[in-house]
C-alpha cells in the first residue's frame, strides 16, 4: 500500500499510537494536583477515628491560631454555608441520607471528614489538625450485613435486625429494596429435572486509582465565580452540583478536568472535593486540596462489590434452563447514592443475572444494607460482575449435576438469533456468545489444556481449567438521576482545514482523544493528526455527561460523528461549489475532496475550508444553508434507552451489550494454597473497534484490576471497625510480577443501532475473570471435591476449602461404613 | 519545626540553591518548588514508584527521601530525560508500545525503566517483571511495559 493509499483509508478500525502519549511519557501531562495558583492555600481534613459515633463538640479555635493557618472550621460552622450533598440518583426503592460536607453532628464511618484547615503550606495545614480538639460519643458500628436477618418479603420475618440504626430518621439500616419477578417460576421450577443452588460471595476491594483526588479551586469574591479544577470522570455534573451546594448560579462556575490519573467509575460524585471548594469561599483564595493515600484508603469509594448470592437454578434433564431466582444481599458501606453512586450497581446487577442464556423465568430480590463503612462506589463491572459471577458458577454446577460438559450447557442456553428481548427488559441488539466460546476454546487448546492437567495430576500437581461466558452491557444511561445518559459534541473546521473537536465526554486514560480525533477525520476527510479533541472545560465545551458505565465509544463517538458528519456535508457543499460538481460525485479523504474517478478535480480541504469563511465567504459557498459555516454541534441519545417503566416495570438502561468468552489456567499449591493464575485467554467482541490497541489495554487493564480483586486485594477492618488496610503495602495492588499474561481476540460484530456499528467496552474484563478464576480453581481442586463460590481467593481461603472437603469426603465414607456396617447387620 | 536548611542541588541539569525546611519531602521539592510535576505522588510510602526520579543515576523514590538529603546531588526527573530533540527512547518506546493509559504511573515507569536499562542493557522479560516490581499501574499496562522496556533493550 503506498502512503497515498494509507491516508485515504479510514481512520477508524487503525491501531494508531495515542496522540495524549506523548505528554504523558515526558511528564508534561496536566494532573488536576499539578497546578498551584498564586497565593493559594492548602487543605487538610480532620476525619472520624471512629465508625460510629455523635459529634458532642468540636472546637477548631485553637487550630486556627497556628502558624500559616488562614481558617479553620467544623462541620457545624459550615452547616450555614452550603446544601447537603444531593443524591446522584432518584430511583424507588432508594433511599438516601442527608449528608454534609463536612459532618454535623454524627460520623458514619471511620474517615468521614469533620473539620478542615487553610493553610500556606500543607504541612502547616497538617500539623494545624493536631490542635483541633473534637468529643465523640462513641456507638457501637454496624460493620457486617447478617445474612440471616433480612426481611426479603416486607413481612416482617424475620424481625428486623437488632443492629444499631446508621441514620436516625431512617426505619433500618436498608437503603435500596429492589424486587423483580417474570414468568411462571414457581411452576418452572416444579417442572424442573435438577435444581442446583449456590451462595455466591465476592467480599469488598476497591478502584484505586493512582492518583488520588484533587481539587484546586478559585473563588473570586467580586465577581462571585467558582473556578475549581478537579479530577472528576464527570466534570459537568461536577458544576452542576458546586453550583448547588454553594448557591451559585451555573454561569458563574467553571470546572476544569485536564489529564485524570485513573478512575474506573470512582469519580464520579461530589465528596470531600467539596470541602476545599467552602474554604476557597470563606478565605477568598485560592484552596488546593490533594488528598493522600490514606485519606483515599479511609474515605475514598469503594468498589460496588461486598455482596452475597442465595440462588437457585432450576434445568430439564438436557440441560435447558428453565428459571432461576435470587436473593442478592450487599454491604453498601454507610451510603451509595449521595456520597457515591455505586448502588444502582445491584439493581444493574439484578437485571442482568439471566445473562446471554436464554431464561424466561426469573425473580429476584435485592437489598442493601448499610454499614459503619465508607461509601459504596461505581467501579468497573458496575453490577455486570455481579451478574456474570453467579449466572457462570451456577451453570457449571448445573453441568456438574447435570454430568454435561460445561460449555455444552452453556451452548445450549446461549443467545443465537437478535435482537433478544431478555426477561429483565433489555434488548441485546447483537451478538457472538457461541462464536466467541468457540473461539476462546480454540485459542486455548483445551484438550491439550487436558492433557497437560492429567500429566499433572499424575504428579501431585493441581492444574485448573475454566472458561466462561460474558456479557458486557454498555452506554448505561439512568434515569432519574446525573447519569441521565446523552452525549454533546461540537466540531469546528478552521480556515486552515484543521478541526477541533469538543466533547462533553471526559478521558480518564481511555484514549479518547485518539479515538475521537479518528472518528471526525474520517468524517472531514483529514487526518487525524489535523484535529484536536478538547474536553474537561464546561465553558469551553458543551453540557456533556463524561465518562461512565463505558459510554466513550457509543454516546460520545456517536456525538462527534454526527456532527462531523454535518460538516463533511457542508464541506462537500461547498467544495461542489468550487469544482462545480454534484456533492454526490465528490469524495473525502487525505486532506483532500476530489471528484469520484477524476482525480484531477481535486482541491484541498484547507482551500475549500479558506473559501467559505473569507474567499469570497458563506453566502457564496454554502448558498441556501441555514447555518453557512463549517461549523456544527449535535447531542446523541440512543432510541433504544427506556425512559418509563414497562408493563413489567422493566427499563432499558443499556442500549449495547458485547459479547465474550473468557478462559484461564491456573495451578494450585495445596501445600501453602498459593495459586498461580497461569494464563488468560479473553475472546471480545464489542462491535466495530476505532482503534484496536485502544481497546485491548482496556480489555487487558480491566482484567488485570479484577484478577487483582478476585485474588488478593481486600479491604479489612478489626473486630472493633478499624480499618487495617491503609496504605499500598496492606492493600495490595497487582504488580509487574504477579500479573498474568492474557491473550486478546477479537470478533467484530456491529452493532445495529449505533452510527459506526461500535459498541462500549472496558469493563469486560472486571466482568468476567471472577467467575474464570473461580471456576479454574474449583478446577484445580476437583480431586478433592472442594466448590470454589467466594472471593479473594487468597492461600488461607484455598487451604481452607481443601480442609472443608477433605473433612466432608471424610464424614462421607465414615456415614458409608456406618451405613455398610449397620447393611450387614 | 526548627530553621531552614541549605540545600544545593542540580535538578535536570539546572543548579538550585534553596533554604528548605527541614522536613520538606524531595516530591514536594520537585513539584511544589520547581514545579517539575511530571514527578507524581500515588502512595506516599515508597510502594508505587510513581514518584520515582535519578538521584546520582539511580532510582529512588522521591516520597521517601527528604529534599535536604539531596544537597550536593544530582537529580533527574522525567523531564530532564527528554532530548532536545524528542523524547528519550525509554519515552518513545512507550508511545509505541501502547504501554500508557491514563498516564499517571508513566513517568515514574519510565523513570525506573531507564534505570533497570543502564543496569541490564537486554533484560529478560522476567528481569523486567522483577525489576518494575516497585511501580504500579493501576490501569494494567503491565504486559506492554515489559515490551517497550525489552524493545529498548533489545530482547534476548
Ligand atoms: S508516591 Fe512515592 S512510591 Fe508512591
Ligand atoms: S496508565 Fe494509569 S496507572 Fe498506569
């Protein structure tokens, strides 16, 4: 191909390198935490010992007298200047706290901010929070979730539980009830040949990200403007929400999201980030906050995991499902709605269990419960994970009774023609599942896989093999709530021909500017080293929602296409003008517009672009056009999104889903109950690609973050509710070392109801290496007979299943005498 | 808190002569005070490197090391790494390898990997692993760090 070809190719589907690469590897990127205005002053946060606990008084006199200190104040001296906290979303079922910035008279949870400082310096700021001198009244903290104590039924029965109540004007510690029920299960489930049943626990762990948060923010008191530089996923909601707090009007506020070191759904809502904002106000100067490691580890959202699975399944004997039921029960820390968004995750959760399997008959019950911990935050998975980990380890114990290979069953049950309305209401427009089992098997080769377990066993080595389906929903947009779910994009030709692009999406590390600059080259027939993405700046670019529930590549590329596609229709108007040819037989692409089969009639996009702005202007290259400039701005929705309930009282909330398959190979030491994850194999298909490394860092980072989660990466407390686990050292993260090689293929089935065929994607991997891991292990330890259903799995939990099974098998063969005796008597 | 303390120190080829406090960390030095902030802070106890600079050539980990200690020494930053006429090739090898996503560990992984190079100009990739254990990447660039790394050292 020459290089004249090249650049007549699309852009889209190309492994370009990443146009943000190159500050980012020189350290020139633009961290919220990097920028220090003149004069600023610096915060630190006094936050609770104490999980549970009445605030008797706080008294901060002292603190301000120290040096460099500018102002000092508590929670009830703030009361007067800010709002609570409004909730991030509005669904029934949810209810949600009152809560301040900085707390009033009761703290939650051990971390939760109740006074702060301004000083010149943050380490005067630090020292000034020694001399802040707060009595508690210490209550006893609800720090678990009892199992057996909830009220499914809204009878009554149990009686509810005894635990101290977290919020006063509350009647229990339940802060979401979510109740669904569709087809006849009761009779599927008397119809059933085998029901197999599970309790499914994955424990709590967390996003992470590396960089923690950070706030600069600029009141200026003449003007009444709130400048606040922030590392948000959502830099519009951000303003929207300041600008409530502090009784602003929006016009007079302005976020600022430059670079984000890492989100993963963790920052996603307004929190501490407030408490800089009230001091820039109070002092009139500029406040910097950036938190520190173990103010993250304290206070900073935790992942929306730490939940619990009663399900049953119920199958005829050839293993068709024939309905399932679920009482899915989570720990949702002191709050996931207003100080963190992460408990529509269970209702996601919840809608999403039947999976790619077709099943008709479903009931589930949801609740969570509240507890002395900090918030439940979105991450990664969002409710899909929680879906994939039980649907995947019920249908290999459906296997196991049914004595049907595994992945036979789940071909059986697997989606094959779409669209497919599933039972919960969504509808999966497209799809691969059997396609991408296949592959992954192939990819695998498992029977040498096999092969290579029985050499092993042979030796007193313990090789697992699993491999699972997944489905990964997509482009979420939630009602009622900041989440709403459209995206904005205005693209701009300049007269020398290069194009800007401004999106409301935000980049958190997923490329976006890269991806977004390919999607509108091709649209404008340039390249895209020619356009320049802005984001992050709610002056400077449209009211756009950011970057959550992996809505980049559907919402915000579907944005800036439509409105790129507006100015490549102008710009062959225009150009048709000039050449004086039809639009129809002119032609886009490397920087040039030509006629089709003519390349001699050819003009530069930059010429063409000259023409209409100045030489001799719009009213003569763009005549008759409402708006003659080669200029345009569209808002994308998907028609797909439900905004009401149906008869069912079902919304569609994800207009894509992507289909995948994943396997690994692990090898289990039963002697130290080490696990070594060996290799993972992950088949993907999300549609059309933009850009393919892009999207395999993504599919990768995300497997090697839940890898990390479903092994070892949790979250601990004492028995008296003190947090253990608080810097990098206790929590581990995974590192260069332990990470497991993964191998990605993809397949590329388009969607059919998005502009570019693509579908979201980056949260594939948190969704399906749980089961993967789970099922490998269970693998692992068959000859043992031990059932693998709870993360982590660290060498203490595997060496206590090996335990487990040993003593039943024991227990077993000692029932069997019994019995074999008492047979001869 | 004592009085100020002298330091005298070469940051990216450039002498600084400063009164410090005592207790000021080199991280804060770099990017409070020279505003050097490719320089990050991830953990602030030595554990995800992304703090990581050159003191006299080799790695350290700036949150754990006081500016004072760095009087009479040479430092090199992230920045200080770049050619005038582009980036270093550890840099380069990033870009290309698609080893960076939201780029916030990348400075103080290319930092440490230029490090690892002057020490192993040809790592194995089990050299790699073990010689990075001490920077996290939160995003899970692992794979295509140990391969821009070993595509700078050639691999073996
Ligand atoms: S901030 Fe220095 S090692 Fe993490
Ligand atoms: S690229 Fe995000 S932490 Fe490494």
């Amino acid at each position: 191909m020459t290089v004249d070809e090249m650049r007549q190719q699309p852009w889209v589907g190309r492994r370009i390198p990443r146009q943000e690469d190159n500050r980012l590897v020189t350290g020139t990127g633009r961290f919220a935490d990097d920028v220090t205005p003149q004069g600023a002053l610096h915060c630190a946060i006094l936050r609770s010992p104490h999980p549970h606990a009445r605030i008797v008084r706080v008294d901060v006199a002292r603190a301000r007298s120290m040096p460099g200190v500018v102002a000092a104040v508590s929670g009830a001296e703030a009361r007067e200047h800010w709002a609570p906290l409004p909730p991030n979303f509005a669904l029934p079922g949810i209810v949600a706290p009152r809560v301040y910035g900085l707390a009033v008279d009761k703290v939650v949870y051990e971390g939760e901010p109740v006074a702060a400082v301004a000083a010149t310096d943050r380490y005067l700021a630090e020292d000034a929070l020694e001399a802040i001198e707060v009595e508690y009244e210490v209550l006893e903290p609800v720090m678990d979730v009892d199992e057996g104590a909830v009220d499914w039924y809204g009878d009554g029965s149990p009686a509810s539980p005894a635990s101290p109540r977290l919020y006063d004007e509350w009647d229990d510690n339940v802060q979401v009830r979510y109740d669904f029920a569709y087809g006849d299960v009761e009779r599927s489930f008397g119809e059933a040949d085998a029901v197999v049943e599970a309790r499914v626990a994955v424990h709590r762990y967390a996003a992470v990200p590396l960089e923690p948060r950070a706030v600069v923010a600029e009141y200026d008191p003449d003007g009444r403007t709130l400048t606040v530089r922030v590392a948000t996923q959502v830099p519009h909601q951000m303003r929207t929400t300041y600008a409530r707090i502090f009784g602003l009007p929006e016009t007079s506020v302005r976020v600022l999201t430059g670079d984000v070191g890492g989100g993963y759904g963790s920052k996603g809502q307004a929190d501490g980030d407030v408490v800089p904002i009230l001091l820039s106000i109070l002092t009139g100067r500029p406040v910097k906050w950036a938190e520190t490691r173990e103010e993250w580890m304290l206070a900073g959202p935790v992942g929306s995991r730490g939940y619990v699975h009663h399900a049953e399944l119920a199958l005829r004997s050839d293993g068709t499902v024939l309905a399932l039921r679920d009482r899915l029960l989570a720990d949702v820390g002191c709050d996931g709605v207003v100080r963190a968004i992460g408990l529509a995750a269970l209702i996601v959760g919840a809608t999403y269990i039947p999976g790619p399997y077709r099943i008709d008959a479903y009931d589930v019950r949801v609740r969570g419960l509240v507890t002395n911990k900090p918030a439940y935050g979105a991450y990664r998975g969002y409710g899909k994970d929680i879906a994939n980990q039980l649907i995947e380890r019920l249908m290999d114990k459906a296997a196991a009774a049914l004595g049907m290979d595994p992945l036979e069953l789940r071909r059986r049950n697997l989606l094959t023609e779409f669209p497919h309305e599933i039972c919960t209401g969504p509808i999966i427009e497209s799809g691969s599942f059997v396609e991408c089992l296949d592959l992954v098997q192939e990819k695998m080769d498992l029977p040498a896989l096999r092969r290579e377990q029985e050499r092993a066993r042979a030796n007193g080595r313990f090789l697992g093999v699993g491999v699972v389906s997944t489905m990964e929903p997509s482009a979420g947009a939630i009602p009622m709530s900041v989440f709403s779910g459209f995206e904005s994009a205005t693209v701009r030709l300049h007269p020398d021909g290069t194009v800007t692009a401004l999106t409301g999406l935000q980049p958190i590390g997923q490329g976006v500017q890269t991806s977004y600059a390919q999607v509108v080259a091709d649209c404008v027939g340039v390249s895209p080293a020619d356009v320049r993405v802005r984001w992050g700046d709610t002056d400077a670019v449209p009211y756009g929602l950011g970057a959550y529930a992996s809505r980049g590549a559907t919402f915000g590329v579907a944005a800036a296409h439509q409105a790129a596609t507006e100015v490549g229709r102008k710009l062959l108007l225009a150009a048709s003008v000039a050449l004086e040819v039809t639009p129809d037989d002119l032609e886009l692409g490397g920087g040039t517009v030509r006629a089709k089969g003519s390349p001699g009639t050819a003009m530069d996009v930059a010429d063409v672009a000259q023409r209409t702005y100045f030489q001799p202007g719009p009213y003569a290259m763009l005549p008759g056009e409402k708006e003659p400039v080669l200029e345009a701005s569209a808002v994308y929705t998907n028609p797909e999104v439900n905004w009401l309930p149906d008869e069912h009282g079902r919304l569609r909330i994800y207009p894509t889903h992507g289909s995948g398959a994943m396997g690994c190979l692990v090898e289990v030491d039963v002697e130290t109950g080490g696990v070594d994850v060996r290799k993972v194999w992950y088949v993907h298909d999300s549609g059309r690609l933009i850009n393919p490394g892009i999207v395999e860092n993504q599919l990768i980072g995300s497997s090697v973050q839940a890898f990390g989660g479903t092994m070892f990466e949790q979250i601990v407390y004492d028995d008296a509710g003190t947090l253990l686990t608080r810097t990098l050292g206790d929590y581990q993260l995974p590192n260069a070392a332990s990470v497991p090689d993964i191998e990605v293929s993809h397949i590329e089935t388009p969607s059919p109801i998005t502009p570019l065929g693509t579908k979201g994607l980056g949260e594939g991997g948190h969704i399906g290496i749980g089961a993967v891991l789970l099922s490998a292990v269970e693998d692992a330890l068959r000859p043992f007979g031990a059932e693998v259903l709870e993360t982590p799995l660290t060498p203490p939990r595997i060496l206590q299943l090996i335990d487990r099974a040993r003593e039943s098998r024991a227990r077993e063969s000692r029932a069997q005498t019994a019995g074999a005796v008492r047979d001869d008597v | 808190m004592g009085g100020l303390v002298p330091l005298d120190t070469e940051v990216n080829g450039e002498r600084h002569r400063r009164e410090v406090e005592p207790r000021l960390l080199l991280v804060d030095f770099l990017r409070e005070y020279l505003r050097l902030t490719g320089t990050h802070s991830g953990c602030d106890d030595g554990l995800c490197g992304a703090c990581t600079v050159l003191v006299d050539g080799e790695p350290v980990k700036s949150c754990l090391m006081l500016a004072a200690q760095v009087d009479g020494a040479r430092i090199t930053t992230v920045e200080g790494l770049r050619a005038e006429d582009g980036p270093h090739p550890v840099q380069q090898a990033f870009v290309d390898a698609e080893a960076v996503q939201c780029g916030y560990c990348t400075p103080g992984f290319v930092v440490a990997a230029t490090a690892l190079l002057a020490r192993d100009a040809a790592p194995t990739d089990d050299g790699v692993r073990e010689g990075l254990v001490g920077n996290l990447c939160r995003c899970g660039c692992y794979q295509n760090i140990r391969k821009a790394v070993r595509s700078v050292g050639g691999s073996r």
